[in-house]
C-alpha cells in the first residue's frame, strides 16, 4: 500500500513537472517561431532579390566589412554565435546578449543577399537560444532550469527552420556532447521544437519536400532479411566518404578562419579577401549554383539540393565546390549556418556515388543529405530522425547505417568548436579526450596551447 502511495506520489511530480515546462516554453516558442518565420521570409526574399540582381555578389566583399564591423563594434560576445550557446549552457555565467538575435538575424540575411555561401540552422540556433537566456532571466530561473531552458531554445530554432520538430528536440540533446545524452530536457526540448515549429508555420511559412521515387524490392534468396545485402554494402562504404567529407569540411572551415587570424592584422581585411576569393570561384566555374543556400536555382537547372534526387542533378566535383566556398565564406566572418550547405554538399555527393555504384541516385542523394550532416555535427540519432521527418521511413536502416558510419569515420571533429567529448568515439583516445571541447583537441593535434 505504502509503495503504490509513493508511486502515485511520483507520478503526480511528473504531471506537475510537465505542465510547468509547457507553460514556460510557450512564449518561448511563439517568439522563436515567429523571429524564424521572419528570417526565413527575410531569406526568401533576399534570395529572390539577388537572382534578380546577379550583379549584388560584386558587394560580397563590402557585405563582410559591414558584417564583421557590426560584430566588431557592437556585438559584445554575439560573435561567438552557436559556440557561445553551448558554453553558456555547460557553463553557465558568461550570459548570452538579447542582441544575439537581431545580429544573427540581420547578418545572415546580408551574407545571403551579396551572394555568400552560408545556410540558415545557426541563425535559427542563436535565435532560440538568446531568446531562451532574455525570457529565462525575466522568469528569474535557477541555472539548472535555465540550462533546460536555453537546450530548449535550440530545440525551438532547430525544429522551426527545416520542419522537422522530432529530429530539432533530439538535435539540442545530442549536440552538446559526443557520445552522451541527458534526458533532463527531453520533454521541454520536445515541446519547444513542436510548440515553435506550430507557430512558424501559422505565419504561412513553408519548407522544401524531398521525395525518394526508389522503392526496394528484397531478394528472393534471403526472404528473412529486410534489406538488400548488396545495397547495404554500398550505404556503408558511401557512409564512410561522407564522413571523412565532414572531417574535411569541419577542419577546412576552422582552418581558414586560423590562418585568416593569423595573416591579417587588421580583422576588417579577413571578410575583404574572403568575399574576393567567392567572386573569382564562382567567375572560373561560371555558375552561380554555389551562391547562397543551393536549396533549388532561379530557373529549375543547374545544380542544387531539389536537382541532386535526379540524374544530372550534380557535376562530379559539385559537393568539393560548394564545400570549398562555404568554409571560405564562413571562416572569414560571413554569417549563417552550416547545416544547408552541408545538406547540398551530402546530396550532390550522393548522386555521384549514385551514379559511380549503379545505386539509386535519389535514394544515395537523401542519404548523403542527412550522413554529411551527421559527421559533422556529431549528431547520429537526430539525422537519422530528420531522414524519416524528411524522406519517410521505408528507407530508415540505410539512413541509419549512412549517418552511424559517418559519425565515427567523421573522427573528433566537427563544426561546433564548443563541443565536449563525452565518450570518445571506438575508445581512441579515450582518456585523453574526453571532457575536451573539440578546440582543445584541435588544439592537442596541432601541437600547440593557443590558437
């Protein structure tokens, strides 16, 4: 009787312990689904703008002094974007500044108007996550609900901007360290995702749909086996390209902004050379196709995301272009996210592999779409989730073992220089790595205490 009473008891905290999380994340999500669906327009529009003005990518350069001067100059520590998230929420203390968001926001819009390659997920992340830490500190919480609260606003910005709610709450659980979750914030980070997902999408605003046309159809030599071994095969050794694709894509980015550090004494020059070296790319590849997001082109052709689930939706070397062209447009002050490139860099590789193996291109472009991602962002469950959220789930074990893959072939790297090591990945270097952010391993691997 005394044990059924305590698990009542139990039982009736949780109730309690719910509630006042959907309470406290609802204005949460109504104001990160609303900045998002305005940045999201905002996007569009600018996208729109600059199609119709090729001529705007000329100004990349003057866009990246303006860029990083507004950092420079008023931005506080708003610059350390997706970094400072993390920090705040491992360490609590340093504070994240409300202007975070407006900064984020407006910049990354600038970055996609002149023509620079950058996607959307940070921006959204730093949305959600400085709104979280202003409404938090009106709500006046403790650091452990607070913490709670800013995993929560990364959920929110995650789960509005690509429409994928399941894959945004387990996303703001798994990025903050390799190979470990907490549960602690689970159900608010779901709520939060959902309930900002919800409220972006009132405002009319849509996301791109991806459709696989493959189906699979099993041998009938193995009728116990729900997979086709051969395919299956092929996922693998394509998981392992796409991870190594997301080591080169992390280090090339950090590397760049390294060296930029480094050469440039004066910071404003850094956005100056970069936007430059954009314009010459795009010049000698006489395409514009690697400018901007790459979701679709102006008229239909060319290369992009939508075009990479067809044959000749992809030149051969389409995902080194778009790879090489963001990591420079990143690493020298430019604003956005990783995430969209990543998403074309994925599935243009995977058309190419596609077609080299005699595999399904739309199926090894999904797959590449989300295993890319998860390399390079260490995040494996949630890519597998945002597959089925995007793609369905008939093809489930092959985004699984394409995003498992990558994961590990990926190393100890990722875009998230704030990342902690929480397990280090096939025991290598266990001791040595573990509670390490990937900047101090960067930094162990190069040998040397400061960058």
């Amino acid at each position: 009787m005394i044990k059924n009473t305590r698990i009542a008891f139990e039982q009736f905290h949780i109730l309690k312990y719910a509630a006042k999380w959907l309470l406290l994340i609802i204005p949460l999500s109504i104001v990160t689904g609303s900045l998002v669906a305005l940045f999201l327009f905002l996007l569009e529009q600018a996208t729109i703008t600059r199609w119709n003005n090729p001529w705007l990518i000329y100004l990349l350069p003057l866009a990246g002094v303006l860029i990083v001067a507004l950092y420079r100059f008023k931005g506080k520590n708003a610059e350390a974007g997706n970094n400072l998230v993390m920090d705040e929420i491992h360490k609590p203390g340093g504070g994240i500044p409300a202007r975070m968001a407006p900064f984020v926001l407006i910049t990354t819009v600038l970055t996609h108007l002149f023509g620079g390659s950058a996607g959307r997920e940070g921006t959204a992340i730093q949305i959600g996550g400085s709104m979280a830490h202003f409404i938090g500190r009106k709500f006046k919480l403790n650091k452990n609900d607070l913490r709670i609260f800013l995993i929560s606003g990364v959920a929110a910005g995650f789960g509005a901007v690509f429409g994928t709610p399941v894959a945004g709450a387990i996303f703001a659980l798994e990025v903050l360290a390799i190979g470990r979750i907490k549960y602690d914030a689970l159900l608010p980070a779901f709520f939060a995702s959902i309930g900002s997902n919800i409220v972006c999408s009132a405002y009319g605003i849509g996301h791109t749909h991806y459709h696989i046309d493959f189906h699979q159809t099993i041998e009938a030599s193995a009728p116990f086996l729900s997979f086709n071994v051969k395919l299956l095969l092929s996922v693998i050794v394509a998981g392992m390209i796409f991870g190594l694709a997301s080591n080169l894509f992390s280090e090339l980015s950090h590397g760049i902004k390294v060296i930029a550090d480094r050469l440039f004494k004066r910071k404003l020059l850094i956005p100056l050379v970069g936007g430059s070296v954009v314009i010459i790319i795009a010049f000698l590849l006489g395409t514009n196709d690697y400018l901007g997001l790459g979701v679709s082109t102006p008229d239909g052709l060319g290369v992009s995301i939508v075009n990479s689930f067809s044959e000749g939706g992809a030149e051969p070397l389409s995902w080194l272009w778009k790879l090489l062209l963001t990591a420079i447009t990143l690493g020298t002050g430019f604003k956005g996210g990783e995430v969209t490139p990543l998403f074309f860099i994925g599935a243009t590789l995977g058309n190419t592999l596609g077609l080299v193996s005699g595999n399904p291109v739309d199926l090894f472009a999904a797959i590449g779409f989300i295993a890319v991602f998860a390399g390079a962002t260490n995040t494996p469950l949630a890519c597998t989730i945002m597959g089925v959220e995007l793609f369905g789930g008939e093809h489930v074990i092959y985004f699984a073992i394409a995003c498992f893959v990558a994961y590990y072939f990926s190393g100890h790297s990722g875009i998230y220089s704030s990342q902690r090591i929480g397990g280090s990945k096939a025991d290598v270097n266990q001791q040595i790595y573990n509670n390490s952010t990937l900047n101090d391993v960067r930094k162990m691997k190069r040998g040397n205490k400061t960058e």
